[in-house]
C-alpha cells in the first residue's frame, strides 16, 4: 500500500540522514522525499512516499515520532489531503511533431520553458496521475531527460494538521 507522510522537523544537519536510516533499517524504500523550510526557518517538512505494510509503516511512524528532531508526523494515507508535484520534461521536436507537443502542452496547461531547434522544455506542476499522464502522451516523441520534484501534500480543509 502507497503512504504518503509529512514529518516537521527542525531544521539542523543529520535530521534527514536519521529518517532516511529508519525507512532503510526496516528495508522500506522511499519513493520519493521533498523537503524545504516552512514559515518558520528553523523547521522544515518533509514529504515522503513509500509503499509498505500497514503495520510496519505504523512501527516506523511510532520511531519518528521518537526522534528528538522530529515535531510531528502525519499519515496521509486515510485522510484527504491535496498533492502536487512538478517535473521537468525535455522532449525532442522535430518540425513534424512541435505542434502535437504544443498542442500536449495546452491541454495540461503546462508550460514550455525552453526552445531549441530539436527540443521543448516543458514545466508541469499537477497531481502525480497528471504527470504521468503527459509522460505517456510525449513519450512516443523521443523524451530526452525528465526531473521531477516528488509529491507535497496538505490536508483538506480548514483544520490545521501543523504546529508551525
């Protein structure tokens, strides 16, 4: 089962080697990670993904939440939460094909960043489905690098799942 969790941390050197280590010590890998400071500089979130059985992802929330470092811990995987990513997509154009992608991009109302004569640089930011939906649709036109930032999420609503 896919979960998506937010840990605030404080914002100090070691934190994201100690949380990675928990996920490999109990052999979970993370799909994917984003972090960045929030309001406040010295705290900041991190969005993982990771798939796994429930009880272990449980055990594994119980150790975060252990860590000196770690504020809180949110599980978002029961509850309705709004994600977005952003990827990065270089794709080959030849004459032929510049108006497909064109037409790729306004559909998903990306945006093309960069021109050359053989290549479009596309900037998608959207819920993971989406980016993989535009993915498929370029493929076929020769994808040449692609870069995207992993999901970060909040909660639905008004209730407030954060201390800062």
């Amino acid at each position: 089962m896919k979960h998506t969790i937010s840990v605030l941390v404080e914002n100090e050197f070691g934190v994201l080697s100690r949380i990675s280590g928990l996920f490999s010590g109990r052999g979970f890998n993370i799909e994917s990670l984003s972090v960045a400071p929030t309001q406040d500089p010295d705290v900041s979130r991190m969005t993982l993904v990771t798939r796994g059985d429930d009880r272990i992802l449980e055990q594994i929330t119980k150790q975060l939440n252990k860590l000196i470092s770690t504020i809180k811990v949110v599980d978002f995987t029961d509850e309705e939460f709004i994600e977005r990513e952003l990827a990065l997509i270089k794709v080959a154009t030849e004459a032929e094909s510049r108006a497909e992608a064109l037409r790729i991009v306004d559909i998903f109302r990306a945006k093309v960043i960069d021109v050359t004569p053989k290549s479009y640089t596309i900037e998608i930011t959207g819920a993971p489905a989406k980016v993989d939906a535009v993915l498929e649709l370029l493929r076929p036109m020769g994808i040449k690098e692609v870069v995207r930032s992993g999901p970060v999420v909040v909660g639905r609503g008004a209730k407030r799942s954060w201390i800062a």
